[in-house]
C-alpha cells in the first residue's frame, strides 16, 4: 500500500506553513491592496490556495484510487 503522507502534507501542511508560520511576514499595515492591509490580502488569498490544496491532496491521496 502506498503512503499517504505527500497528500497529508499538500493538503495540511502548506495551508498551515502559509497561514501560521509565515504570519511574521506578513503581519504588516503596508503594502495596502485594493484598501486592504496585505495581511487581510494575504489571509483571504489562502482561502482559495487550501482549496486547491486540498483538491491536490485529493487526487493524489492512494486511498481515493478506483481499483479497476
């Protein structure tokens, strides 16, 4: 049986690094997108990349395989 981790780790682990570890980097009131602090740009933005992260994690989960 192949390992779930790579998925595991897509589909947890870069939301999270985007998310929790990276927020001393973009904790800041400057640059000011679209008359937002980027911090709001920043969180809102991963909205969709953890989707598409979860999405990734998905397809290539071995678990979700139709054995044919």
């Amino acid at each position: 049986m192949k390992s779930r981790k790579p998925a595991f780790f897509i589909g947890f682990g870069i939301p999270f690094f985007g998310l929790v570890v990276l927020f001393p980097l973009y904790n800041r009131i400057y640059p000011v997108i679209m008359g937002f602090p980027f911090m709001y740009f920043w969180i809102f933005s991963w909205l969709f990349l953890t989707s598409l992260c979860l999405y990734i994690a998905f397809k290539i989960d071995p678990a979700n395989k139709i054995d044919e």
